[in-house]
C-alpha cells in the first residue's frame, strides 16, 4: 500500500505540472467547449440536485450560470458538504483559499435525493479513478453517500492513459467530463434513480 502511496505522489506533481502548463497556455480556449460538454451533460439530470464547484487557479472550469441554481463544497473540519446559495455573491473564501457558499445565505444539500456531484481532479483514467490532492474530502462524501453520480470535470491533458494507482478508500468516479469527451467509465447499481 505504501508503494500506492510513493507512486501517487509522483503522478500528482506530474499532472499538476502539465495541469498548470496548460492552465497557463490553452486553459480560456478549453474553458468554452468544457462548459458545453459539461452542460450536454446535466441537461438529462434537470431533477436532481447538481453540485459544482469553484475552480482554484490551474483547475478546469465548472462553472454554469446562474450559480444560484446549483450546490458547491463547504469544507466542515474533515466533512464536505455542500450548499446552494442564495445569490451569486453569497460566497467567501475557506482557510484554503476555496470560495465556498456562505452558511447563512445557502441552503444545505438533501445528499438522500437524487444527486450529481462534479468535482475537480488532478487526473483521472478511464476506470474512473481519480488521483486528487490528497485531503481525501470527496472520497469521504463519496463513501458515505453512495448512491450520488460522481463525475470528474478536468481538462483533456489530465486524462491519463495509464491506469492510475489506487488505495482501498479511493473511490472511483462514474464519468469524465473534459473538453474532448464525455465518458462513462460505471455502471454502478446503486444509481437506481437515473
């Protein structure tokens, strides 16, 4: 397990890197075609409740207007939750610089109904495994809520070929949504609602 451990530490500073480079050199030109991808893609989930996320510098966009409509990540000590808020300016940075939902101005997400989380990645294979920066805070919410369709949103060059190295808590993501594609990579049981 601790090979696991070595190996993803040197893959996530790999594609960080080739994450930043292209962030910095294609990121604006990408930006469009990852949103209209990402859109295709919710469009058949107008019944469940969507969860995005604010994009950190170098991370791929997941931005959908208006923001009112859709749930983003509060961290809560080691818990995420998510939160949809009131007006698109009901938004403050956490301790980690991530803008996050205001609690007073946002309603909490019923993670019991039908759910789509979108959530940013370092990289991702075609197995849905999805190496991210290591806090683990999805992974969490992942395995607690189960039956939710966790979809990872990255740009293209993030995509690895290679299988990517897991541990036994990682938990896999059911599609990839980049500039180029959109692919299912679960067929899950536990999405009976879709």
């Amino acid at each position: 397990m601790e090979t696991a451990h070595v190996e993803k530490s040197v893959l996530r500073q790999k594609f960080k890197d080739i994450r930043r480079k292209f962030a910095r050199d294609d990121g604006r030109l990408a930006a469009k075609p990852l949103s209209e991808n990402l859109k295709r893609f919710l469009r058949d989930f107008d019944d469940a409740q969507i969860c995005l996320y604010k994009a950190m510098p170098h991370e791929a966009p997941c931005k959908i207007e208006p923001v009112e409509n859709f749930y983003y990540p509060v961290l809560s000590g080691e818990t995420l939750q998510f939160r949809k808020p009131h007006r698109a300016s009901a938004f403050a940075p956490n301790a980690l610089k991530v803008y996050e939902p205001l609690a007073d101005e946002s309603e909490p997400l019923d993670p019991r109904k039908p759910t789509v989380v979108c959530c940013p990645a370092v990289a991702i294979d075609g197995s849905g495994v999805r190496l991210g920066l290591g806090k683990g805070y999805y992974d969490r919410f992942f395995s607690e809520h189960a039956h939710v369709l966790r979809v990872g949103v990255v740009f293209h060059v993030q995509f690895s070929n290679d299988p990517l190295p897991a541990e036994s808590w990682d938990q896999t993501l059911d599609w990839i949504v980049s500039e180029k594609m959109i692919l299912r990579t679960s067929t899950r049981s536990s999405q009976s609602w879709i």
